[in-house]
C-alpha cells in the first residue's frame, strides 16, 4: 500500500488533507462544504466516490456529529464515516442512498499525526492524537475472490456512537458493512443474520464462533483459536516478531459460509513485540506496523484490541 503520513491541526483540516490526498489516488468529489454554510465550526461535510462506491464523511468537534444543531458535550472529535450507494445533494450527509447501520470514526484529538495507506481500491486512515494512541478508519472494496461479486465496505474499531472497542473486520457486531452480490442476493450485509433473514450473512476470521469451520484467530476463546491461530498470535521472542494473521472473509450461501475475500497487503498482528511505527523488512516485502489503539504495558493480550495491530504491506 502507499504510505504517506504528516501533520494535522484539526478535525477539519484533517479531512481537507484526506481529501486532497485522495483525488490525487484518483477519487472523485461530489461535494465538500460547511453542513451550516451560516456556521464554520460545525464541521465540514465530504462525499467521494470511486469505481461505483460511495462513501460520506463529516469531521465533528464534541457534538453530535448527526444533528442540525450543535449539541456539544458529544464527549467525542474526529471524522465520522459512512458507505453509501450513490450521492444525493438533496439528502443530508448521514441519510444519504443505502447508508447501511455502521457508523464508524477516527479519534482526531485537536490535532495530531496522521498516518494514511491507500491503494486503488481500499483506504487506510490512522490518526495519532496522542503520543502512541491510534484511531482508525477502513473503507473501500475487498480483495474478492470473484470480481463479481460485490466488496465494498466499511469497518473500524470505534464507533460514532457506541462507547467501546471493537476489532475491525469482526461481524459479530455492527462493526462491519460489507456490500455482496450473489443469485439470491444484493445489497448490503452487516452480521451473520442480516436484513433479519438467516440465510444471509458474513463473517471474518476473527469471529469468535465456529460459523466457518475452518481455524481461526479468534483472540477471546481458547476453544476456537487452534493450532494454527495460536501460532500466529503468539509472540517470537528469538527475533522480537510475530506472525502475520491474513484476513479472510467469508459469505453466507445456501446455508454454508463461502471464502470471500482475502487482502495480501493488510493483516492483523500480535503486538507485543513490534514496536509501533516502525518498519520491517522480511525478505522483499516491507511492513509498517500500527496498534490498533496503543500498546498496552505490560504486554498481556486483553479485552477488548488483544494488544492486537495491523500489519500493512508498504510499496518498496
């Protein structure tokens, strides 16, 4: 993925640079502007798109970032995001076409660092806004196994409006939106059961469940981890790195879960060991390596990250 990191003073100007940096990656704006045109510091809102998917986004400074008025005291600052069908100019930023139930957000802090991979299909936003506290944001499509049939989605550890953590990718809560197309379905897909039918659903290789019968890395439960999982989360004290855990995701059809998507540049990893930040060279591939939240001390994986990061493949 291209890396490209720098400094930011604001939520705003944050999402000024996200956007500037993604219209050169080739993403088109349907609209950037003040939600109140009569009051600039009530954020600003960005609706982009590429290759058919949309997405909208809106920076907001503790207050709720849904309102159309100012209802400070939110308790939160950073960058909502939400996937959609297509733009309307007519609707407002959070009721846009087929916006699916996941609303997620990238902690900004009053300023801070932003770290930002990107490839032509997916976007990687982290932002430092503390000294080694992260928040992130994921969107765009997946690496689909049939080019056919769907992937774009949405996903992150914080939601907007939700007060605590999650792992990204995980479908056991509405922390994933994902956008399928198969014989008997289209549309868009948020857990192992929706829209409230049974016979629809996803889930990743991090779920703690036993839905796709293959070994997971399920962080919570001993019983479904396995040999292979226990292996890629444990820590290599010989040499201070650890294991590279894919991420797979699976579809539900006909009543069983099929493989999906897999990245080959983008993977979770325990980071006990790995220091943040830095880079590491394996072979002729490069790594950079960001928490998902920070490191925790003394390095014991816990609820709710696992001490869990990303592991991001960079260009050379």
């Amino acid at each position: 993925m291209k890396y490209q990191t720098g400094a930011y003073s604001s939520s705003e100007n944050l999402l000024q640079l996200l956007k500037d940096k993604l219209v050169v990656e080739g993403w088109a704006v349907d609209l950037h502007a003040y939600v109140n045109s009569a009051d600039t510091t009530f954020g600003k809102r960005l609706h982009i798109q590429k290759n058919g998917m949309f997405f909208s986004l809106r920076n907001f400074d503790d207050y709720t970032p849904t309102l159309d008025y100012k209802a400070t005291g939110f308790g939160k600052t950073g960058i909502d995001v939400r996937a959609n069908d297509s733009f309307s100019a007519a609707a407002k930023w959070n009721e846009q076409p087929g916006t699916p139930f996941v609303r997620m957000y990238a902690q900004t802090g009053s300023s801070g660092i932003f770290h930002l991979f990107t490839t032509d299909t997916k976007v990687l936003l982290i932002a430092e806004y503390e000294t080694e506290r992260y928040s992130h944001i994921i969107f765009g499509a997946h690496d689909t196994l049939d080019p056919g049939s769907g992937g774009q989605f949405l996903t992150g550890a914080s939601g907007t409006f939700s007060s605590t953590w999650n792992i990204p990718f995980d479908t056991s809560t509405a922390t994933t939106a994902c956008k399928i197309a198969k014989s008997d379905f289209a549309g868009w897909v948020l857990g192992f059961a929706y829209p409230a039918d049974p016979g629809q659903g996803i889930c990743s290789s991090f779920n703690y469940n036993n839905a796709i019968r293959v070994p997971n890395f399920s962080p919570s439960s001993t019983t479904t981890v396995g040999d292979i999982g226990s292996s890629a989360r444990s820590s290599n004290r010989l040499n201070g790195l650890s294991a590279l855990m894919p991420i797979y995701t699976f579809v539900k059809h006909e009543g069983a879960y099929c493989p999906f998507a897999e990245f080959d540049d983008l993977y979770f990893i325990n980071c006990d060991l790995m220091t943040a930040e830095q880079t590491y060279i394996v072979g002729n591939r490069t790594y950079k390596i960001f928490p998902f939240f920070g490191k925790q001390t003394p390095a014991v994986s816990t609820q709710p990250l696992f001490n869990l990061g990303f592991g991001v493949e960079v260009d050379a």
